[in-house]
C-alpha cells in the first residue's frame, strides 16, 4: 500500500497577479505504512496537506495517489482515507454507539470491541449522548471514531489538543497499538513535537508549503550540529568547510551556528563544541528562515525570538548547554 502525492499546489484566492503565496506549493512525498509526524510553524501548510489528501480541498495543481489510483472524486479511494479534525463534527442528540455504527456503515467496518476498551480507559460512558460530553471527551471521541475504523490511510490533525497530560499519553499508547495490529498509513500532525518523538517513526517537515525535510525521526541526531565557541573561529571553520548554515544565533562573544549534518568532534578546531538536535529543536530550526534554506539573519533570529520567547527558550538551550561547555574549557586553562 502507498500513497504518493506528485507536485500538489493550493493557491487560494483567483487571478494571476494577486501575488498570494501558495499554502502548499509543489509537495512531493511518498508514503508507506509507518506513523508519520507532520510539522512546521503555524501556516505552513499542514492542514492544507491533510485536507487535499482527504478530498477536502481540491487542489490547484498536482496528484494524490492511493495504489495508483488518483483519490480525487474517487468514493472508493476515499473510502479508504480518514481525516480527523476539528472540522469533523458529530451530531449532538446522537449517542456514542450510534456515531459509532454510521461510521461502520460508511467505511465498511468498525471495531466495536476496540472502542470499548478505549471509552473504558478515558473514563467515558458509552451509553451517553455525544453532546452531553465535555470538550475533552467529545474530542476523545472523535479520536477513538478514528482508531477504529478500517482504514488503509489515517490522517490525525491536532489530536491530542485540550486533552491533559494523563489523556495524551494513553492516546499515544492506544495507537501505537492499534499500528502494531494494522500497519498503515498514519500521519500526526502536532505542536507537541518532543511529547510525540518516541511514537513515529518517520518526520515531515514543512514551512512556507513546502517540504524542508523528510527523514527517519530515530535519523535526527546526523541532520543537524549546533557549532559553537568565539564568533570569529566559528565562523571561519563554516566558511572553510563549506558547510551548509541553517541558523545563526550570538551571545556575547560567542556564536552558535547551526548547520546540515553531523560533525565529528575530531574535525573540529580547538575552542569550538559541537552538539546535536533533538527532534524539536531541529523542526524549530529548520523553519521560519529565508526562503529557499538560506541561513538566518541575526536580526530575522533576534526578531523572532522577541516574537516567539517561549519557544525560543527551548530552540536556545542546546546552544547555551554548549556555550556554557566552551566557557568552562577556558576557564580551566586559565
């Protein structure tokens, strides 16, 4: 089974000199059964990519694929797909097990027993009515429909928000376990980039609509080194190894670099340590840059920390972890 999107484009808004950047513009991936987790910034085309692939949205150009044939108006390749988000509402007077049942009629069957073990474990009745619910169970719902339906592709949008601490990780788990029993197609798209590390096992990464990354998630260590030590030092040993920057960041006399693929501590300079990337801050910095993967600016990087503090704190810490490392190395020689 695969599914291989060719060259999709989403450009909202008509005519040729509206000067819209496309919210997908030319993505191209091949999919096979394993969990994927889709990220990126805000507005970088998620949810864009999830809803064409569903037949939600229609495309400006390009192709989706299921086993070769095209999904677009195709009732039977749709059948196979399934797009949980927040704009997938269930009616409110109905009760759980006649959601349930209309889901069953739709996409051929539904695992009932399944569905009863995970209402069971969050804590929900299965006799009440979809409405009588809080906004928690009702997204809780909405996720277990989604698990439990037959499914070839599962696409998952936001699906643990507003759910506590305690909630997401037994979602983690149930899924985890309904792959092991049906290898397929899963896609999670998620902000919570750390919290999920451990459950796909391959990453997506978007910004601006297109594909800045795909890779192994366990891969995440070899794609990115944070170089850091004297400004001048650091970035002679870029330029002359020719590496490829993918953000800058300074702190005092001290620069972090950060770059494309693993550096051997052996091939470094004296004075400069090297660290890797943990999935999230790789996503962070591996987005929201100048177009095309061209290295940050430190004004465009000051700019959007003052923006983006909070996140910031985490995408910063491997850098002062080194920088702190550095600091500690000169203070022993002197």
């Amino acid at each position: 089974m695969s599914l291989t999107i060719t060259n999709l484009t989403k450009t909202y808004g008509t005519g040729a000199n509206t000067g819209a950047r496309p919210a997908l513009d030319r993505v191209s991936l091949a999919l096979q059964p394993a969990i994927y987790g889709l990220f990126g910034r805000n507005g970088a085309g998620k949810s864009t990519l999830m809803s064409l692939i569903a037949n939600r949205l229609l495309p400006t150009s390009g192709t989706v694929m299921l086993d070769g044939t095209n999904v677009r108006d195709n009732e039977a390749a749709q059948g196979r797909i399934y797009l949980a988000n927040e704009t997938r509402p269930f009616l409110w007077p109905v009760r759980l097990g006649a959601i349930f049942r209309r889901e069953e009629r739709y996409y051929g069957g539904f695992d009932h027993g399944f569905a009863a073990r995970m209402l069971a474990a969050f804590g929900i009745e299965p006799g009440k009515a979809y409405g009588n619910l809080s906004l928690g169970q009702r997204h809780i719902v909405q996720l277990v429909a989604a698990l439990c339906v037959p499914v070839d592709v599962l696409l998952l949008d936001e699906p643990v928000l507003g759910l506590d601490a305690a909630n997401r990780e037994l979602f983690y788990r149930f899924l985890l376990e309904t792959y092991a029993s049906r290898p397929r197609v899963i896609v999670v798209s998620t902000h919570l980039i750390d919290e999920i590390a451990h459950v796909i096992e391959r990453a997506i990464i978007l910004d601006h609509g297109r594909v800045a990354d795909e890779f192994a998630a366990e891969s995440v260590g070899s794609r990115a080194t944070v170089l850091v030590g004297d400004s001048n030092a650091v970035g002679y040993f870029v330029d002359e190894a020719g590496l490829s920057v993918i953000a800058r960041e300074s702190m005092g006399k001290l620069s972090g670099i950060t770059v494309h693929g693993a550096i051997a501590a052996d091939d470094l300079p004296e004075g400069i340590v090297a660290s890797g990337l943990g999935l999230q801050d790789y996503v962070i910095r591996s987005t929201g840059g100048a177009a095309d993967g061209a290295s940050e600016t430190e004004s465009a990087s000051s700019s959007r920390g003052a923006a983006n503090g909070t996140v910031n704190k985490t995408t910063n810490a491997t850098a002062r972890d080194a920088a702190c490392d550095v600091a500690a190395a000169t203070d022993e020689k002197e």
